[in-house]
C-alpha cells in the first residue's frame, strides 16, 4: 500500500512539477531564432573579442519563508549551490555511474552560478504555499519578493511550492521580464533527508529549463515529438524512481539517468554535449551579458572589482563601454591622459552601456576608470 501510495504521489507531483513552464513552446522557437540573429549581427565583433569560455551567472537567491523552518540555513544554500556548479561542470561525483554507451556523450556546460554581493534575501511571507503560484512569488506587492533585474541576474527563489510540486523553472521566453527564474521547495535544498530527491538535483533539473532544455520524452507519451538535442535517444514517457538499466521505448535504449528526466536524484547523472550546447546558446541569446566574464570561481564577487570591457580599442571616435553588472551601484567612470590630467567625469547607475566620444582627443594613450579599476585604451 505504501508503494502505490509513493508511486502514485510521485505521479502527480511530476506531472504539476514543471506545468507552469510548459506553455508557448510552438512561439519559444521562433523568437531563439530572431533574438540570436540581431545579437550576433549587433554585436559580433564584441563578442569575438571577450566571449569567455566559462559563463559566470550572478545569482540571487531569495528564501521566502513562512513557518521558520523554511528559513533554511547560509550553509544549506553553498552546499546546493557546489551541488549545482558541480553538475553545471560534469564534476558531479556518481557522473561515473553513466552508462558506457552514453559516456561519450557527456557534456560539460562550463557554467558557474555564483552568488553577488548581497543576494541572499531573507523574506518572511503570510501567504503560506506562496510558491505554487509564479504570479506571487515575483511580486513584492502580493507576499512575494521582486525579482532583480532578470537581465542581469538569476533568480532563484527557495519557498513553499505546495504538496504536489518540488519547484519549476521557466524558460526565458515564456513569461515577462518580472516572472523569470526558478523556483524550487526548500525541503529540496542541497543534501536532505527526501527519500526521492535528496541531493539537490531538482533546482539541477530546474535550471535545465531555464536555460532552455525540454524534458528528453517531450512530455507527449509518444514517440513522435522528440526534445530536439540530437544526442538524446528519441524516449516515449518519463521514468520515475530508481530503474534498471537498460530501458526501451521508441526503439531505442532511453536514457532516463539524464538530469532532464524524473528519475530520483541518485539515478540522473548528466547533461549531454547537445544539452550543454543548447543551454550556452540560450545564454547567449537570451543573457548575452554573462558571456564576458573572465574570472573563474566566483572571484568577481569576493572583490570589488567591477568587471567592464571597452571597445574598440584602439579607437577612433566612439568608444563603448560595457558594464554587464552595473544595476546594484553607482559608477564613477572617468578618463585621464598620461599626465593625469582628466577629460571626461561622470557617474553613472543602472547603465550597462554608455559611448563616449572621443573624437576631439589627441593621439595617445588615455586610461578609463570604472569604479575602482582601469584600463588603457588608445587613440589613434
Ligand atoms: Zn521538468
């Protein structure tokens, strides 16, 4: 009886589990396709130039508590979040476990989620289950907590989703500017007691959907819609729980110990080389600002240096300056010549990107500050 009852409530809670993110597939395709187009045309030759190898994603995570034990720990959170960062760089301890037909084809997305400046928010709510509905959650106005910029930053949200969801991620496209992040129970923070999901892998799963990945069945129950990554076997349904290996549908061995899949956290070990793929090309579409940082390890947080990158350089006339993460301050920004002598001073806030003519300046070296940083730049 105990069996059925699990079986049976972990049905349901699957299927309510990602309900929310499921809407306006057909309309997400087309707009990947109009967004990366304008990107790389607008800004190609930037992005040639600074694009980093590992993607950096400032991160806020907001703890919406109702009864105290929702107020879960600082330490809870970094243990998620190496947890995380882990499976984001294929360094998940039991990614062993992988199946030898598809260990070639594990990817590593080279993605590094890391936690800014005072982006642990601690919030008490009197909406008890505020996280069932998104429509709350992102709002300050009705017991929830507005989201930071979602341009600049990830949301995650660790509140009380309700009985039947474990939490849910939304894709980029699906809903506004205001309602975009993930937002995940906090019984299912970092390494816990669930009898299903005990090592954090259901915000794992969650971020897959925000940054773009379907489930690898396609929700349909079929075998003839497919989650359009090439190196995911074409599956009929979800798997639940721990199952054997191998199993069949659609002809092909399914590879339900893909994080994509609902199989309990200690039976999903990987993302694939496509999978990975497809969520760095969602970044770039859809957050193109986080593919400029250089520093690995969250290093841009532990200093107060601002990261900000000038183009082009050298320079003739215009010179653009970006500042991917300037909405939580102000900056002064200023340029002086070799001689000290300053000729240009302004501050700016909440500005990404600012020009500034140069034009009038003589032939030389000029150095550009930035808060507390410089760089050289020449004129020619
Ligand atoms: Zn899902």
């Amino acid at each position: 009886m105990k069996t059925i009852y699990m079986l049976l409530f972990t049905t349901i809670s699957f299927s309510l589990k990602c309900q929310i993110i499921e809407t306006q597939k057909c309309k997400n395709e087309n707009n990947i396709a109009i967004s990366e187009q304008e990107l790389y045309s607008s800004d190609k030759e930037f992005q040639e130039k600074y694009r980093a190898s590992q993607i950096i994603i400032p991160t806020v995570i907001h703890v919406l508590w109702y009864t105290y034990d929702e107020n879960i720990t600082d330490e809870k959170i970094f243990e998620q979040l190496d947890e995380l960062n882990n499976c984001f760089n294929a360094t998940n301890n039991d990614i062993q476990n992988v199946p030898n037909e598809f260990k070639k084809r594990i990817g590593n997305a080279n993605i590094t989620f890391c936690i800014v400046p005072n982006g642990i928010i601690r919030k008490q709510t009197f909406v008890n289950e505020i996280g069932i509905k998104d429509s709350d959650v992102f709002f300050s106005n009705n017991g929830g907590d507005d989201a930071w910029n979602t341009d600049s930053f990830c949301n995650i949200y660790i509140t009380n989703t309700g009985k039947y969801i474990a939490g849910y991620g939304i894709y980029p496209w699906a809903k506004t500017k205001q309602v975009n992040g993930i937002v995940v129970h906090p019984k299912y923070i970092g390494i816990n007691t669930n009898t299903h999901f005990n090592l954090g892998r259901i915000l794992v799963h969650e971020m897959g959907h925000y940054l773009g990945l379907y489930h690898t069945w396609k929700d349909d129950n079929d075998c003839n819609t497919d989650d359009g990554i090439e190196d995911t076997p074409i599956q009929e349904h979800a798997y639940y729980n721990k199952p054997f290996y191998p199993q069949n549908s659609c002809g092909t061995s399914n590879m339900f110990m893909n994080f994509m899949d609902y199989v309990d956290d200690n039976s999903m070990y990987f993302f694939t080389q496509k999978q990975t793929e497809k969520m760095q090309k969602t970044v770039s579409t859809e957050y193109p600002n986080w593919l400029f940082n250089k520093l690995d390890n969250c290093a841009l947080y532990s200093s107060n240096k601002i990261p900000f990158y000038v183009f082009p350089n050298p320079v003739s006339d215009i010179l653009e300056i970006k500042i991917p993460y300037s909405s939580f301050r102000i900056i002064d920004i200023s340029i002086h010549d070799i001689t000290g002598k300053i000729l240009f001073m302004q501050n700016e806030n909440n500005v990404e990107k600012i020009k500034i003519n140069v034009q009038n300046f003589t032939k030389g070296i000029y150095f550009l500050t930035v808060g507390n940083t410089s760089q050289k730049f020449i004129k020619y």
